[in-house]
C-alpha cells in the first residue's frame, strides 16, 4: 500500500510535467532600425548666358538679298528653372522679336531701292543691321548689360547709324531697375550725378545745363567701381564726336546707394 501523502503525490506529478514541457523561445536582440539619409539641398543652378539669335536675311523678287539682320539679344541657359531668369528671358526675346519685326517693314523700302537701283543701273548697296550685347557688371544678386545697334539701312546715308542700350536686372526677381531703384533719395544722386558730370564735361566745353538737358534716365548701367552714364550720338555732341560715356564712382554715392554693390562674380 502506497503511503505518500498526496500532497507529495501533486508535488511528484508537477515536477514531471516541467520535465516534458517544451523549452520556451530564445531572447534576442532587435536589430538596429537603419537612419534615413539626411536630406540635401540641391545646390543652386549657376546663371549662364547665351544668346538669343535674330538673324535673317531678306530678298527682292530675283531672290538678291536686299537686307540682313543679325540681331544676338541676351538669354540665359536653362531659365526655366528659375522665374527671375524666366522674366530677364522673356524680356530680350520681346525685344529681339520687336527689331524683327522692324526689319520686315525696312526690307520692304530696301527692296524698292533695289528696283529702282537696278532700273538706273546703279550699284546698290544691301542694308545692314546688328545688334550684339556685353554683360558689364554681374554678382549674385544683380546684372548690368549693355547692347550695341549699329544699322547701315539708308543707300546714300553720310554715315551708318550706332546707338546704345542698357538694362540692369534684379536677379531675385527678374526686375529691370530704373535708375532711381539704386538710390534712397532719387533726387539728391540725380543732383549730384550731374554735378560730377559737369566736372567732367567741363574741359570738352559741355555745360552743366546741356549735360542735364540732354541726360536721360535709362542711358546707365553699372560697372565694378562706378556708373557709367552716356549720351548718344548727336545729342550733346555733334555725331561726329560718336557716343559719350561719364563714369561717376560708388565712392562719391555711397551714402545714397539702395543696391548692395559687390565683387563681381
């Protein structure tokens, strides 16, 4: 007769079920979560200029070219991707369209003078236009361009035509700047402008009052060191004397200045 004492009985029984139970899953180490790659910014895409071309040739009739156009207006690579690039291109290619457009009427009195040329038995001499242009000032906020026309379009004319252009452009926004955008008070650089121009006109017999007669907001743009200001030709000088440039240096407006003026890029 058995005479464990059930509570050994339970005790016995309990000790042999953990035996036979199956062993438990092994602890492990979560792996590390992998970090994400940092975040870049794109570096910003560089301003290249390049040229838009506007260049044609015109014909009479018997197919003679009477008139050739060779207009470069200023543009810029890639400026889609950027909206003040966007604007300054927008801008020169308004412009180039609207000398195009000028030519196609010319090219229309350049072939009349080919026919009547050609009834005299004259030699005749095909008009001629270009137009090119020069970045004269550039940093990372502005640009200053100046263009160059030059038209020989009238058969028998003394002389052919030279003028000159400019425009300085915002590059934040793709804003022209007028010239009194670049100063606080418009009034007193103007002033002294033309003060510094006087000085400088005086030895060429050029009045302070004929310097501001003739003076026109638009004709400037900008360089390392200074303004240049200018005058066309046959305006304040006889054409002879071609186009007349004054430089004024940021030295003597500093305390006007509104633009941030650096080293060029």
């Amino acid at each position: 007769m058995d005479r464990r004492t059930p509570l050994l009985s339970a005790l016995l029984l309990a000790l042999a079920l953990s035996a036979c139970a199956a062993p438990g899953p092994a602890e492990t180490t979560p792996a590390p979560t992998p970090e994400a790659p940092a975040e870049t910014t794109p570096a910003p895409a560089e301003l290249v200029w390049t040229d838009q071309d506007f260049s044609q040739d015109f014909t009479a009739e018997d197919g003679t070219v009477v008139m050739s156009v060779d207009y470069l207006f200023p543009d810029i690579q890639n400026y889609d991707q950027d909206p003040a690039w966007s604007a300054i291109h927008d801008y020169y290619a308004t412009e180039g369209a609207a000398y195009l457009e000028n030519a196609q009427e010319l090219a229309v009195y350049a072939s009349g003078d080919y026919q009547v040329s050609k009834t005299l038995g004259e030699e005749f001499l095909p008009y001629g236009e270009a137009h090119s242009y020069r970045v004269a000032y550039q940093t990372d906020t502005l640009a200053s361009l100046v263009r160059s026309y030059y038209a020989n379009s009238v058969t028998g004319a003394a002389h052919p035509a030279n003028y000159q252009f400019s425009e300085t452009f915002d590059l934040a926004t793709g804003e022209r700047l007028a010239l009194d955008d670049c100063f606080t008070d418009a009034g007193a650089a103007r002033s002294r402008i033309l003060d510094t121009l006087a000085e400088a006109g005086q030895g060429a017999g050029f009045t302070r009052e004929a310097l501001e007669e003739q003076f026109n907001d638009a004709y400037f743009y900008l360089t390392e060191d200074h303004f240049v200001f200018y005058y066309q030709p046959d305006t304040l000088a006889p054409y002879a004397a071609g186009l007349l440039e004054f430089s004024v240096p940021y030295d003597g407006l500093r305390d006007l200045l509104a633009l941030e003026l650096e080293s060029p890029t």
